[in-house]
C-alpha cells in the first residue's frame, strides 16, 4: 500500500490528536509491564504479545484484502524485529533482572538524541532549535526519573540490555523511516509481529524454557489484564499511531515525542500506584514539554 491510499492510513484529518494520544498509549507499556512481568519472563511475554496481536490483525487484513509489501518485506520485518524484539526485550529484559526502571527510561530516553545524530542519513536536517530542544528534553526525563535512579540490582548484563533496546528502536525507526515507510499497517506488522516472536523464540527457548504449553507463565488475572492491553492498545493501538507519524514526519520531531513518556508515566504511577509526585519532577515534566514543543515547531 502507498501511504495514504488504503484503510490501512490515517486520514489527514484525524491527524491532529495523534501525537498526544500516541504518548499516552505508549507510557502505559511501563504500566503494564509492572502488572504483567511478575507473572511471565519477559521474552515469553513479548511473543505471546506479539503472537496475539498477528492473530487478531492476520484474519483482518485477509478479510479486508488487505495488500502485502511489495520487494520491501525484508525491510519491514527488520524494522519490527528491531522495534518489537530488539526494544521491548532488552528493556524488558533489563528490568526483569533488577535494572532500575528510573535508570532504564533515562538510558532509552536517549533516543531523540541519537535519532537527531543519524538523521542525515535519511535526508534529515536538524535545526539549532531543535537541538535546543532536545538537549531541554532530555534534562527533563533526567530531572523526572532523578528520585526512581538507583544503582541497586544494577549489572554489566542490564546496562548492556537498554543499551541494545535504545540502538534497536533507533535503529528501527530510521530503516522504517527510509526503505519502507509505506506498507499497509494490517499486513506489514503481521510481518513484524511474526518476525519478532520467531526470533525471540529461540532465546526463550534457551534462557527461559519456553514451551508451547506456557506452563511458566502465571496465568493471573493481573496478567491477563496486562496482557491484553499489551496486544490492544500497545502492540496494535500506539504501534499503528507510531508508523502513521512517522509516515508523516521527521523522525527527529516523532522520537521527540518519548520525552513525554517519562513524565506521562510518573503521573499515571501516581495515579494508579500511589508514587509521589516531587517538585523536581513536577519541574522536570515542564522541561520535558518546552522541548519537544522546541523540536516539533514547525
């Protein structure tokens, strides 16, 4: 499909709240990865998120006749291993064993930065003010997750994880960006989809003792919950509005939207969790706005 020509778009008209409730959508994965991975490993839990998400949309875009990428499949499932398998698991990963979340969301935090960097790559050009922007982004995550970093738990193998999950979804994005940023959302993140939950399978397989009857994941109501707002609203909802702004826009002014997740988190941890709400992270979340205001500006 060309962008813009088929069901699977976004018409330009529903594009103005996308950006907004695109942030909401994705800081609520942090959410959901607090209720589920108690219950589950954490590569387990992405193929079976990814499973789940390719058996509702499969069916879909066979009924709805929905067309394949054409001499760019290759493209779209590496930009999916990288943005499903090679993010979610290494974050998740790291988390699992006992990265600090304050820790993990700084060094993935990074990611408009480097998007910036690379963007000549693709034809991009990033303005001084959006530099400013970002650099004002990025202080801001780093004042909100100030009171959540700790060096407890932390390890070599952990570092490494976020390390990989920040050059995964970078990575990622830029390949979507420049070799395949048309295909149909229903069939190309079936493709995704797939691609991540058989290149994980091996690893949890080995590391976790995947086995088809999941009898190591605990099959909870917190689970199940978490579970299937991971395949709905995560894996299907914000990842569509994903590809649609970055169909859309600069990579630099899409990425710098995840500096909004930190601090949407910290507000729905509150909400939902009890977790205090400090000054400096109330200042941090204003810094983090004025950033990415600086960056998407047109």
């Amino acid at each position: 499909m060309q962008a813009g020509a088929h069901a699977g778009t976004v018409p330009p008209g529903w594009l103005a709240p996308v950006p907004l409730f695109f942030v909401f959508l994705w800081s609520t994965g942090f959410i959901a990865a607090k209720y589920g991975l108690p219950y589950a490993p954490p590569l387990s839990f992405v193929i079976i998120r990814c499973l789940g998400a390719v058996a509702i949309l499969l069916p879909l875009a066979l009924l709805m006749r929905a067309p394949w990428p054409r001499g760019t499949i290759g493209w779209v499932a590496l930009s999916g291993l990288l943005l499903q398998a090679g993010y979610l698991g290494g974050v998740w990963s790291a988390i699992k064993i006992g990265m600090p979340a304050g820790l993990s969301a700084l060094i993935v935090g990074m990611q408009p930065i480097l998007t910036a960097f690379a963007a000549p790559l693709i034809g991009e050009r990033v303005t001084p003010r959006q530099w400013l922007g970002l650099l004002l982004g990025l202080s801001g995550v780093a004042l909100v997750v100030a009171a959540k970093i700790s060096l407890s738990g932390l390890s070599p193998l952990a570092i490494g994880l976020c390390v990989l999950a920040l050059l995964s979804i970078t990575a990622g994005t830029m390949i979507q960006k420049r070799f395949c940023p048309g295909f149909d959302l229903r069939t190309g993140t079936v493709i995704q989809f797939s691609a991540s939950a058989l290149a994980l399978l091996p690893l949890a397989v080995l590391l976790e003792g995947f086995t088809p009857s999941l009898a190591h994941v605990d099959w909870t109501p917190q689970f199940v919950g978490a579970l299937l707002w991971s395949i709905l609203a995560l894996s299907i909802g914000a990842i569509f509005l994903l590809f649609t702004l970055i169909r859309r826009n600069d990579a630099t002014r899409v990425t710098s939207l995840l500096y909004l997740t930190p601090p949407t988190t910290a507000v729905m941890a509150w909400l939902v969790f009890g977790e205090k709400l400090s000054p400096l992270g109330l200042a941090g979340m204003a810094v983090a706005v004025l950033g990415v205001a600086c960056v998407v500006k047109k």
